[in-house]
C-alpha cells in the first residue's frame, strides 16, 4: 500500500498560507498523504523535515519574493542531507523570468497563480520517482 | 546503504527509510525488522490519546522538550486519519512540533492510519521497534483519538496518557466512550478553560467505579500545554508509572502479553491476506455466492469447504 507522501512548507518570512492549504487540501484529494508544516519554517527544517519524513515531493509556496535564495537552498540541503530523490516543486508569486533559474537550481516545476490545482496532481503522479 | 546497519549505527536517513519500507512493505522490510529486532525492547513507549482538538500533538512537543531535559533522547510517531474517500491524509502534528526538528536528540515521523479500521496498525508497532534500535530512550505515539484507537494503544504503549479538554459539550461522553478506563495517567490539558473542576471530579468518579487497578490510582494532572505550563508533573508522574510497572514485575507482564498480541495479530493478516489473494480474489468465489444466493448450497458448508482446504 504505498503511497506518495508530500511536505507542504512556507519557507522565510510570508504568512499567506491560503494558497498552500488549498493545495495541500486537493493533494489529499487526491489520495497523497500530506505533511502540511505551515510558515515560517528554515530552509534547514524544510531538509530536515523531509529527511525525518521520507518525502517523495516538497511543494515550496513563497509569496514575498525570495524564492530565488530560498528554493536552490532547499534542494541544496536537501542533497547534502542524502534525500537525493525528492522532487521539489514550488509556486506563489514567482516571475516567469524566474522560473528557468529555479529550474537550473533543481525544482523542477513552477506553479504560478491560476494553476489548476489538477495540474500540479497531474504532473507529480507523472513524474515522482 | 544496509538500512539496517544504518539504523542500528545511528543513521536518521536509514531510520526513514527503513520506517517506508515497512510502511510500503517493501521486498527488503521483513529482512530489516528481522535484523533490527533483537535490539528492541529498551526504549520505553508512552502512548498519548484523546479527543481531537485535545491539544495532544502541543502536549507531545512539550513532553518531548522536557524529556530532552532529562538527557532522554525522544522519538515520536504522530498518528493522523487516512480520508475513506480519498485514501490521501493531512497529517498535521508536525506542525506542532517545529523547535524539535534542530533537535538532533528527537526524531518524528507522522504516519497515516490508511485505512485500519483501528487507528494504530502492525505498522506503527514495526516503526516504534525502529526507533527503538535505533537507541531512543522514550518513544512517544500520538494517536487519532476517536474510537477503536484508544483501545488499540495499550497493545503499543508502556504507559498509556488520556487527554481530555474542559467544556467539550458533554463532559459524559468521554466517559460513555469508554476511552477514561484504558489511562494509567489523565492530563486535562486546555486547564485554563471552564469545567476544569467538573471534569476532574467526573475522571475521579469513574475511577473510582472501577475497582480492577487498586494498586496504582491513575494520577491528573493539569497542562496548558500552550504555555509550557503542568509539564514538568506529568513526565513525573509518568516515571511513578514505570516505577511501579518496573517494582512489581508488571513491565514484563505486560511487554509478554503485547508481544503475544502481536504475533496472533501477524498470524491472522497473513491468513486473511492468503484468503482474500487466494479464495476471495477468484473466479470460483464469485459463483459460490451466486450458489448461496439461489440457495443452492449454504454458508456453512462453504465455510467447511474453504476452511479445510486452508488448513490442509
């Protein structure tokens, strides 16, 4: 009975938490089992959490701009830590211009505002490891 | 990585995965428990349960902080409801329990009951044995808290913690539920709230119906647990329960009669699952029903027929 097992977590200082429940709620939905760590958490708890948790996704909602340091620094630890197999994905208030750097730094998608959340279901059953 | 070399020399990434494989039953699980077993039994269990909204997940966390005080190292597996629709989980303890996660003395893992019935599962047994050979001096599980799960948490835990709140409508109900006669402890967390008094006399009257445990009289304790008050007395008094469990022999009794529990339970899943693979799964088993449907055989003779094929 395995089953994909996903972190939802706010890193830095933004409170708006709406977008990342929602999200955490259509990923229960749809059958995932859902870590929903809230805001305010170090990139280094995010790590850890997914360590302690053996995620197979950490979904990463930011909406105060600072994904651009924040994001890479969590597939950073991530790695050092040995999780090399989770997929990180991220969404918020994130330009397009943005987003072909995220992907360089390893989160391999970006989900911006008006994202269906069907899509972001979509896309992790497609492409988790 | 040997999973369970790792987690016998400390390594928390080979204590994750080890708890997925078993969680996923992966090919390599029975190998891992059977390697890691022997190095059980040293960790003590201390099972939290309660009505949601009881405050136990805040509770845990404090716990935890004040064991780490004590020079305990903690693990804690935070239990949380599998949806029936969805078969998908929010499990939503760890967010109680941010400060712990710099804490390199703790490890927490949140599991989803996925769909046993009872809340706790062979499964969560199988991740506090990990935890245990792993080296953590006290194990805590924080269960669902509705139902069955209660029942369940004596077969895992030592010493077994009830959490009630004040004022949640009928005070009655918990004791109707029948969940007040499984604590060796009560914590009344949310103390700062009205009813408190009521609540306290109402455990104590039903203690005092049950005249089975004269020899230890569970203790309440008061907590906010909010504002890190009442702590310091429940691990207090939780350490009087081991005590007296260690002082009268009543520890090994009551390990010997788990593991007993467990290994019938294992039994009787590993039957079932043959059943449902072998009989129930099968073309033969459909037509049988529509046979006992036309009346043309009946139930009993089905069951002879399937129970002595099995035991042959």
């Amino acid at each position: 009975m395995a089953k994909v097992r996903i972190l939802v977590a706010k890193p830095g200082l933004d409170g708006h938490d709406r977008g990342a429940k929602v999200v955490a709620r259509a990923l229960r939905d749809a059958g995932f089992e859902v870590i929903y760590t809230g805001i305010r958490l170090t990139p280094e708890q995010i790590a850890e959490s997914a360590l302690q948790e053996d995620v197979n996704v950490v979904a990463l909602s930011l909406l105060s701009g600072a994904h651009n340091t924040l994001f890479p620094k969590v597939v950073e630890l991530l790695k050092a830590k040995g999780m090399t197999d989770v997929m990180v994905i991220g969404g918020g208030v994130i330009p397009e211009s943005d987003i072909p750097g995220l992907k360089a730094a390893g989160i391999e998608a970006v989900f911006t505002p008006g994202t269906a959340t069907t899509e972001i279901v979509k896309y992790i059953n497609e492409h988790v490891k | 990585m040997d999973i369970a070399e790792g987690v016998l020399g400390g390594s928390r990434l080979a204590l994750s995965k080890a708890i997925t494989a078993i969680e996923n039953e992966h090919e390599d699980a029975v190998e891992i428990m059977r390697k890691i077993y022997p190095h059980t039994g040293n960790a003590y269990v201390i099972g939290i349960t309660g009505p949601p909204g009881a405050g136990k997940s805040t509770l845990t966390d404090k716990l935890a902080k004040e064991y780490r005080k004590r020079n305990k190292t903690v693990g804690i597996v935070a239990i949380d409801p599998t949806s029936p629709y969805s078969g998908g989980a929010i499990l939503g303890d760890r967010i109680r329990m941010l400060d712990l996660i710099a804490d390199e003395g703790i490890f927490v893992r949140s599991m989803a009951t996925r769909g046993n019935l009872g809340g706790l599962s062979q499964k969560t047994g199988d991740a506090v044995k990990l935890m245990d050979a792993y080296g953590m001096d006290i194990i805590i599980v924080e269960t669902v808290g509705v139902g069955q799960s209660e029942v369940d948490i004596i077969k895992t835990a030592d010493t077994t913690m009830v959490v009630v709140v004040p004022g949640l409508g009928d005070d009655i109900q918990a004791i109707k539920a029948g969940i007040l006669e499984i604590g060796d402890l009560f914590t009344i967390n949310k103390a700062d709230r009205e009813g408190v008094e009521k609540l306290n006399i109402e455990i104590e009257m039903m203690l005092e119906l049950n005249q089975e445990d004269v020899a230890w009289r569970p203790p309440i304790n008061r907590t906010i647990a909010s504002k890190d008050e009442g702590i310091e007395a429940v691990v207090d008094s939780i350490a009087e329960h081991r005590k007296y469990l260690e002082e009268t022999g009543e520890l090994e009794k009551v390990r010997q009669s788990r593991i007993k529990s467990e290994v019938i339970a294992m039994v009787n899943d590993h039957i079932s699952r043959h059943i449902d693979e072998k009989i129930v799964a099968t073309d033969g088993f459909a037509q049988t029903i529509l046979k006992l449907q036309n009346r043309e055989t009946d139930p009993y003779s089905v069951v002879d027929n399937i129970v002595n094929n099995v035991l042959k």
